[in-house]
C-alpha cells in the first residue's frame, strides 16, 4: 500500500445495486459466462430470459461472482442487463475508476481475503457485508487512470505473447497431423491385425509408489504393485466423460482396469506397433463421432475391430514412424515450452497487478 493513498471502507466508495425481478429483452449473465482470473464475457449479447429473479445492471457496474469466490469472477461488462443473484453488482462512486476497481478484485490477495469471508462448505459464498468493511487503499482518480492504462497494455502485450506461443504450438500440431493424415495405402480391419483384451481391475487399484505401470481411461499413467501383462501393446481408454478417448504404446510388464483395451498385433510381419500407435492415435477423433452412452460415452469392441487403417510395406511403415517420431517430439517440446510460458506470464501477470496496488508502477 502506498502511504500517500488515501484509505476508506470499500463500502464508502461503491455500493451493492440489486435491482431485483424478472427482466426481459436483456442479456443475461450466470457465473458460467464469465472467464475465471481474467475479467472476461464468454457469454452472448442476446436477449435471454430466466424463470428466476435476477439483478440488472448496467455498464456503470462490476460484475461479481461471490458464488465460489476463489474462482474469481469478475467483469466490467460494457452493456447493460440482467446477472444471476449469485453475481453481485457494484457501482463505484464518483472518485473510483471502473476498470481499476475491476483489477483489484481480480488481484489474488483480495481474492484470497474475499474467500475467507466464505460461509458454508459445499456451496461457499462470499460475506459481501464483510467485503464492504474491507479497508480500500485508492490514489487519486487520475492516478488510478495511469495505472489502469498502463496494467492494460502490459497485459495486452502478455496475452500477445501467449498467442504467439500457441501459434507456435499450432503450427507444429498441424504438422504433425498433416503427415499423420497423408500416409496413403490399402486399407485393412484392424481386427484381422490385432487382439484385443481388456484388463480386469477396478480404477482404484492402484498403488503409491507401485512398482508397474497401471494403465486406466485416464491420460494419467498410474502405478501398481503387481502385473498381468508382459508385452508391448497398444492401450486404448474405453470409456471417458466426452468422449475425449487416449492411446498409449507400452512395451514391458503392466496392469490395465477392465475398461481398458489392451491391443497386441498378431501379425508382426505386417504392421510395426509403432505404426499402430500412431494409426490409433488419427483415430481417435473417429472414435470419438462413433462413441455410444448418455452420460459416459465409451467404446464397443466391434468399433475397435471394425477400424480401418492404411497399410503400407513394413519399410514405408518404419520410414514414416521415423519422420512421425521426429514431429512427435518436437511437438511435445514445443507443449513443454508453452506450459513453462503460460506459467512465467501468469506469475508476471500477478506480479505487475500485486505491484499497481503497492503503489509501485512507474512506467508511463
């Protein structure tokens, strides 16, 4: 905190409006339509009515989440409409810039006061009375305007940066499947290539610190303390939430839940498991359109065997796991350095919002 601000009671500077009732021909707002950390609308300017009470608001507002507060939700939309009563909205007075009072609810240490305020373990909400008591430290109105100008930029220079590194990432993805996409050869069941069995454990049996790869419909590898395979094969997820099924190849001692399949090649004169993996791999998106189940959306055994894949000779079949090898690498490098970018510009971003509301930002 700057010792030159000034230093009121949040609840002296802006205030709760809840205009309550049953509002049509507006936009409305739930918690869903708003990005959590980031102060940004996912949601769409139709007009939309609920059947329950909701609040109006207008682009003189802040948008709060105090349902779950840890999960940060916070806009300042530019249109006036209707909010879940869950979402509190807030009108900062004459002396209180809109956008800066946005930042310092989307700073992590008033997210982290706000959530100590929670009442209630399954469906925590934030004490909005307790907030309004929070001690509020401003500068003055210009100043905060130079602060909010300058957080903008910077943040808008950060977010350029993480797109750049997606595009980076993009490009090597589409790479990938483009070469992966453009192996071209007769076309075989994989059912007359393989055999296929399921493991027999439950999800749960794995074990800390087991000494065998346990394999489940998780993308996840686990562990386990005993085996009931010795082989290399090919692991393919039966079952997944949305159909977001994944593949692994494996070649040693293993275990498998019982929704998992375990695929071996029968013929190895005619198919590298290698090539197979990555042929599973194109798959998936097939998988995915062909998958059954309401809720859980899972995989039949005669979609399995009923998939075609392009055979080549066993030598184009090694020259194009070579090249795909190569790709798949460089792709996963590529995801490593994006991971380890996403998370440096996430701390920077934190970094510069902690020091705007020191006091502490002298750029221009």
């Amino acid at each position: 905190m700057n010792k030159n601000w000034e230093v009121k009671k949040l609840g002296e500077v802006c205030e709760f409006e809840k205009l309550q009732g049953i509002h049509k021909n507006l936009p409305y707002v739930g918690l869903e339509d708003i990005e959590s950390h980031t102060g940004r609308f996912l949601g769409s300017l139709e007009s939309q009515q609920v059947k329950s009470a909701t609040f109006q608001f207008t682009n003189e507002h802040i948008l709060y989440g105090r349902l779950r507060p840890y999960l940060n939700k916070a806009i300042a939309p530019d249109f006036s409409g209707h909010c879940s009563t869950e979402i509190f909205p807030i009108k900062p007075s004459a002396s209180l810039s809109r956008p800066f009072l946005l930042y310092w609810f989307l700073m992590d240490s008033t997210v982290a006061r706000i959530n100590a305020t929670c009442t209630g373990t399954r469906m925590p909400r934030a004490n909005m009375n307790t907030v309004l008591d929070f001690d509020f430290s401003f500068p003055s109105l210009s100043e905060q305007q130079r602060i909010v100008s300058i957080l903008d930029e910077t943040f808008a220079a950060i977010d350029k940066a993480k797109e750049n590194a997606e595009k980076n990432l993009q490009n090597s993805r589409e790479l990938f499947d483009s070469y992966l996409q453009s192996v071209d050869a007769e076309k075989e069941s994989l059912g007359s290539l393989v055999d296929i069995t399921t493991g027999k454990l439950d999800a749960n049996a794995a074990t800390e610190n087991g000494q065998y790869p346990f394999f489940t419909c998780s993308r996840e590898i686990f562990a386990i303390d005993n085996f009931a395979f010795d082989c290399e094969a090919i692991l393919l997820a039966g079952n997944n939430a949305v159909g977001d099924f994944n593949v692994k190849h494996y070649e040693g001692k293993f275990n498998a839940y019982q929704r998992t399949y375990v695929i071996t090649v029968n013929q190895e004169n005619r198919v590298l498991y290698r090539y197979l993996y990555f042929q599973m791999l194109k798959s998936l998106k097939e998988f995915k359109m062909k998958s059954v189940g309401a809720g859980t959306k899972f995989l039949k055994l005669g979609m399995i065997k009923d998939l075609k894949i392009a055979l080549p000779s066993l030598s184009e079949q090694r020259s194009i796991v070579t090249k795909l090898d190569v790709l798949f690498a460089e792709t996963k490098r590529l995801e490593e350095i994006y991971q380890q970018k996403l998370a440096a510009l996430d701390e920077l971003k934190k970094s510069v919002l902690q020091k705007a509301f020191n006091g502490e930002l002298t750029g221009a």
